[in-house]
C-alpha cells in the first residue's frame, strides 16, 4: 500500500489503475461517516468551550456535518446539493473560533474517529486534514473572546 492511502488505486485487470479510493471508501462509507457524527456530538455538547456555540437542538448541525463529512472525504456531494457551496469559514464566521476551541474540536473529533475508525494510518490522515480546516476557521484570538 501507498504511504498515502487517499491515493491508493483499484487495479482493472492487467495492472491498469482506476481511481484513487477515497477516505470515505476506505472508512466503509455513509455508515461509517454516520457513526462518527453520532459519537462526536455527545462530546462538543458537554466541552465548555464548544457546548456555548451549539443549539440546544443539536439535530440539524448534526445532519449538516454528516453531509459535509461525507462530502469532504470524498463521498457524494450531499451537502453541495443540499445547501449549496460550502463557503465553510463563511458560514462560521459569526461564531467566536478561538485557537483553544479549534484544539477542543478537533480533539472531539479524534476522540470519536479513536472510536470508530479502525485503521490508525487512515484516521491519522483524516485528522490531519481536519486539523487544516479547524485552524482555517479561527476568526478569535484568546483575549478578544475573554472579554
């Protein structure tokens, strides 16, 4: 196997590559991507530094990062085809992201990929790019969000 596993291929007989497999086909689908959302809600609800910035009504944040995710990690375009562009760090803008909140996302995250994802290499890479966009989102430094 590749040492990036995003961009391993199928092989067609005679040794002629198709496509590279997604993360989403290698975690095992809209299964997989369901269960990481079900288990990563419980914790961002009960962090204090993430729980502020949720809706008591967690349901349809929940829905939307189950397409996105889909979406993100190579899966169909659900959320595109429901809402539109992702334009994310537009959407979250209005939200105070803070460096220690991206850190509390993301360790959220890793949390419930620990949980669910059983490959440690693929779970390494996806966290990774998460890692990426979290950070892209910080619009907050410590001290503004203090006051």
């Amino acid at each position: 196997m590749n040492s990036d596993s995003n961009h391993d291929a199928e092989t067609q007989p005679g040794g002629t590559a198709r496509r590279p497999i997604s993360y989403y086909e290698q975690m095992g689908g809209a299964e997989t991507i369901r269960a990481i959302v079900e288990a990563f809600y419980p914790k961002v609800v009960e962090h204090p530094l993430l729980a502020p910035l949720f809706p008591e009504d967690i349901r349809p944040v929940m829905e939307k990062q189950e397409m996105f995710l889909t979406q993100y990690f190579g899966g169909p375009q659900l959320y595109t085809m429901k809402e539109g562009h992702p334009r994310m760090r537009a959407r979250h803008i209005r939200f105070p992201i803070t460096p220690d909140r991206a850190t509390a996302w993301l360790s959220c995250m890793q949390q419930a990929m620990d949980e669910v994802v059983e490959d440690s290499a693929l779970r390494e890479q996806m966290m990774e790019r998460l890692a990426m966009t979290a950070y892209f989102f910080v619009n907050t430094d410590e001290q503004e969000a203090d006051m």
